[in-house]
C-alpha cells in the first residue's frame, strides 16, 4: 500500500491560501520584472492579453503564461464588481497582477514539491471536496444544490470551466496535504499554558456570534432585470421598507419572509462568495451595493448582529489549543515557505 495516498477524510475541509513568502531566486525575478514591463505596456481592461509565447513566469521548466495570470487576476476582482466603482477596479488590478503572479509561482513551488514526494490523492478526492462544498452552501443557502449546480454557477460566476476547476482542485488538494504534512504540529500543549492562555485573554472567547441580513434577488437573465434593479434602488433612496421591497421584487428564496436569514458565522463562511464578504463589511441598518452571484443581482441589508455569550475554560479549551498550535505551525510555515525559494 503506498504510504503517500492521502485518506479521503483528510480533504473535507476548505484549503486556505498562504501568505506570499521571502525573496523568490534570480531568475522567478526576472520573470516578475518582465512581467512589471509587460503591465505598464498593456491595458487593464478586462480582457483577455494576447499571449502568442508570452509568458508571465518560469518555473523549472513549467510556465506560467499571461493567460493563466489574467484569468486568476480577473477571478480575484470578480467579487468586487457591483461593490466598487469599475474605475477603482481598473486602477488597483494593475497593483494586484504581480502579487498574484507571485501567489501563482509559488503555488507551482508547491505543486512541484508535492509531486516530488509523490503525495497522491485517493480515488474521488475532488469529487468529495466538492459535495462536502455543495451539502454546506445547501444548508447555508436553503436551497438544495447539486454539484453540477455548483459547477455552473462558478463557470458564470468565475469563467472557469469545469475541467479547468477539477484540475485546480485536485492540485490545491496535493499541495494543502503537503502543507500539512511539513507544517502540522503534534505537540500536545500542557494544562497549564491552556490556564495561563485563558487567563490573560478571557474576554476573546465567546461563542459563536449570529447574524441577521435580508436578501433581495434579481435573475440576470430576466429582461426585466435592469428595470426592476433601477426601480428598487429608486425606492430605497426614497426610504422604502427594505422587507416590503423584498417581498415585491425579489426573484430568490424567502421572498414571502422578506429575504431573511439568520446564521452562524461559520454558516455565513459556506455561502457563495462574495456575499460572506458583504455582509461583514456592513453595520446593522446599511444596504450594500448592487453586486453579482449565483447568477442572481444582489443588494443586502444588514439587520442585527448578536455577539456570542462569554465561554467559561472548560468550553474554551479547544479553542485555546487551537491558537497555541497555531502559533506553533505559523512559525513552520514560515520556515517552509523560505526553503521552497532557496
């Protein structure tokens, strides 16, 4: 049996990105600098950059081309459209390409080392990643998804198709097995420190906070969506009740409630982004901007938000161990990190 197959359990669980790490060798900076030409030289508009043997980085032999640069660009920014002025977008899109480009080496650092040690992912891995995604949107949402629904709301929501995010995904699985595999500490943490911990920042733990927001939905594809989406702006400018508004036009689910969810934050997280992001940058009684999702046009009203109740220590133990062992990983992500640009 090869001891490198990574057990289907260990992939139900999000990945999360990585800082950037230390200073990249001599020739990944060249290719950044190129690359810092080839911004001030193309326009940010959007499209796609014509990329006949134009490339962004090499990496041992594995080249990263504008094209794959421009679309992880175009990815990253898609969540703030409808929220921010397109001009905005324009001007900090240049900002954001080298450090996505830095981001994308370095997660080719990554995919090398884990193909080096020959980590494997178990058969359906991908497959898994996704309905364990899909079950807890489902739940967060009301509305039950399948994968193939997911699958085409990312394609509309992100342009990537499914082939293309299959492929992805099973790489980020390979590469987030070898973080943890370098990274994770199992070094047991002493009752004592767990006290210490807790004594020096009880008032950090609490449990987990709930929050209320109500949701008005346009279908993009409906030919009455850019009228309806003006006259609803018109009537919230005017102080129209937003529930009211909701149970009008809205084209979503719960319209018969006026848009109204109640969550978790960890409920809120398995939502399809951006609307997590939204609903945090709002205080109780502010509406967001229009923005675009699951196919949907979106504007958000941010009701109340209750903060969790105080956790006595025995409560708060898991969570005090989580943060010691943190703390103790940070400091071999940062050793790791360094080692993939020597």
């Amino acid at each position: 049996m090869n001891n490198n197959r990574v057990h289907e359990a260990d992939f139900r669980r999000h990945f999360s990105p990585w800082k950037l790490p230390g200073q990249p060798p001599l020739m990944v900076w060249m290719a950044l600098v190129l690359q810092g030409l080839l911004i001030c030289i193309s326009p940010v508009d959007g499209q796609e950059l014509p990329v006949e043997n134009g490339f962004a980085a090499r990496i041992d032999g594995k080249v990263i081309t504008l094209a794959e640069l421009d679309r992880a660009v175009q990815r990253q920014i898609t969540s703030a459209r409808g929220q921010i002025h397109e001009s905005v977008i324009e001007r900090e899109t240049a900002r954001l390409r080298p450090l996505i480009l830095r981001g994308l080496i370095e997660r080719q650092l990554l995919l090398q080392r884990a193909i080096h040690e020959k980590i494997l992912l178990p058969p359906g891995a991908v497959d898994s990643y996704l309905q364990d995604t899909v079950d807890k949107m489902s739940q967060a949402e009301g509305t039950r998804y399948s994968i193939d629904d997911y699958l085409a709301i990312w394609e509309q929501q992100y342009g990537e198709a499914e082939l293309d995010l299959r492929v992805r995904l099973g790489e980020e699985l390979r590469i987030d097995e070898l973080r943890r595999r370098k990274i994770r500490s199992t070094r047991s943490i002493s009752p004592k420190k767990l006290r210490e911990y807790y004594k020096s920042h009880q008032e950090e733990f609490t449990g987990e906070s709930h929050i209320s927001f109500r949701q008005l939905l346009i279908t993009m594809d409906d030919p009455d969506s850019g009228r309806i989406q003006d006259e609803a702006s018109r009537a919230l400018e005017s102080g129209d009740d937003f529930e009211e508004l909701v149970k009008k036009w809205s084209m979503g689910p719960r319209r018969d409630i006026g848009g109204l969810y109640r969550m978790t934050d960890s409920e809120l997280d398995a939502r399809f982004p951006p609307v997590p992001k939204v609903v945090r940058g709002l205080t109780p009684g502010e509406t967001s901007s229009w923005f675009i999702c699951r196919g949907y046009i979106h504007r958000i009203l941010m009701v109340e938000r209750t903060e969790g109740i105080p956790l006595d220590f025995a409560r708060a133990q898991n969570q005090i161990r989580m943060i010691l062992t943190r703390d103790i990983e940070l400091k071999k992500r940062k050793q790791f990190e360094e080692s993939l640009w020597r």
